[in-house]
C-alpha cells in the first residue's frame, strides 16, 4: 500500500472537484468538472442530482488516475457541499424522485412569508436555530413533497430520503 492519502471533495454549485493529498499535505492530483444549472422559470434553479453524483463519482476516479493509486490508498474522504440545495431520493433504488432544488432557488418564498403571517417564525427559529428564509431546505421538502407526484405518500410509507448534497453523495 503506499502512502495514506486524504480525498477532498468539494460538490460546489457550478462544479464537482476532487484533491487527493499526501500525508505532508502536498496536493497528489486534483480534478473538476462543471455541472449543469437548469432554471426551469425565473426564481428556480435546480440540478439533476444524478449529475451531480456521477461528476463527483467522475473527478473522484480522475484523481486517483492522475495520481496513480487505487481507491485502497484513501484513509479517509471529506466533503464540502453546495448549502441547503435539496435531494430526495428512494430509499431501495436510490433514484432521485425530483430535480434537487438549489439553495439560491426562491420559489418556497411565498411559503415562507405565510408562516411568518401565520406566527410561525419564533417557533421555527426556536426549535431549528433557522429564521424562515428560502434558502433553507425544509420549505423546498415540503414543496417536493406537494409537487411531485406519490411522493408525499411515499414518504409517510418511510420510503424516501432526503438530505442536502453531503448526505445524497
């Protein structure tokens, strides 16, 4: 085996890079590539979460080709993400059920402003340590939720999943 190597990813808004450092800390390889930005109507931005894993399952390869060395070689993997961007995904398959919904994405606004009309904002940052604001996930689960499909049932059923970027890679 050679050296200990650390993987960093960084799955960023525009792009997925991996750097693979030596146990000195000298950067082994580095590799990028851009990821889509989709805007289906002014104020949303999403991306297909299956994009998102095969660029970063992609730039995690490159790296360890680059450098040489099998995936055996990495002690230990760190991921930086791209904020609240939203995924919910099937639990058994693993397919994502929706676009993934960006943290720059502002269509829960309006949902937002009516818990705040409706009292709700202390409550939220009570219990969450979050003010209500779109760019947090829980507005866009619930609009996933309500916008896609069976989903609301199948996630009463425990059959779906969801997290932000970290958690879906």
């Amino acid at each position: 085996m050679a050296d200990p190597l650390l993987l960093a990813l960084d799955q960023g808004t525009t792009s997925s890079r991996a750097v693979l450092f030596r146990p000195d800390g000298s950067v082994a390889a580095v590799a990028q590539r851009p990821l889509r930005q989709h805007y289906p109507t002014p104020g949303w931005v999403e991306h297909d979460p299956a994009e998102i894993r095969d660029a970063t399952l992609g730039v995690e390869r490159e790296c360890l080709a680059r450098a040489g060395v099998s995936a055996r070689d990495v002690r230990a993997v760190g991921i930086a993400n791209q904020r609240e961007t939203t995924v919910v995904w099937d639990r058994r398959t693993g397919t994502p059920v929706a676009p993934a919904i960006v943290w720059q994405d502002r269509r829960t606004a309006d949902a937002c402003a009516r818990l705040a009309e409706d009292g709700l904002g202390p409550h939220v940052e009570a219990t969450t340590g979050l003010r209500l604001d779109p760019y947090f996930s829980g507005t866009k689960l619930a609009w996933i939720l309500d916008h896609t499909p069976g989903a609301r049932g199948a996630a009463a059923r425990g059959d779906l999943a969801f997290g932000t970027v970290d958690a879906w890679l």
